[in-house]
C-alpha cells in the first residue's frame, strides 16, 4: 500500500520517481471544484434557522460511476451568506 499527501499533480509524479506503473497514473488529473450556486428564494421562509448546514446529499458521492467519474457532495445551507445581496 502506498500513501501520499501531496496533491492531484505531485502524487503521480511522486508514484512515477518511484518506478510505479500502472495505466493510469498521471491521467484524469483534476484538483477538487466547489461551485457555489446562489438562488432567489423570493417569498421562501425558513432562513435563519438553528443549524447553518441543514442537508447533506450524498447520492453523487459513491456508487458505480466512481469507477470512471468523480464524486459530488451536496451541502445545503439554511442562512443567507455575507456575498448574497438583500432585496
């Protein structure tokens, strides 16, 4: 078992220095992505409630896609964050 803490681009060149082989390493690099969408829930209540994260959606993070894809987690949040504009 090998394990590495460096990231996306220095651990297959890490793995490659060290004489390791295999088919894929050093390919489908990426680092990891947030995307952060911002919606107007207009005449929507509910904000400001008691926990700031209110759900978690896990249905893109393991299953069979992940032998060729990458995961997604879906964090949802119950209060408006200090970018958003007030109308």
């Amino acid at each position: 078992m090998v394990v590495l803490g460096a990231n996306a681009i220095f651990n297959p060149y890490l793995l490659q220095r060290s004489n390791l082989e295999h088919p894929l390493l050093g390919k489908r690099l990426n680092e990891q992505v947030s995307i952060h969408a911002k919606i107007d829930l207009d005449g929507v209540d509910n904000f400001q409630g008691s926990t700031m994260i209110t759900g978690h959606g896990y249905m893109l993070y393991d299953g069979p896609h992940r032998s060729e894809h990458a995961a997604c987690l879906i964090e949802v949040y119950n209060i408006p964050l200090p970018h958003l504009r007030v109308e």
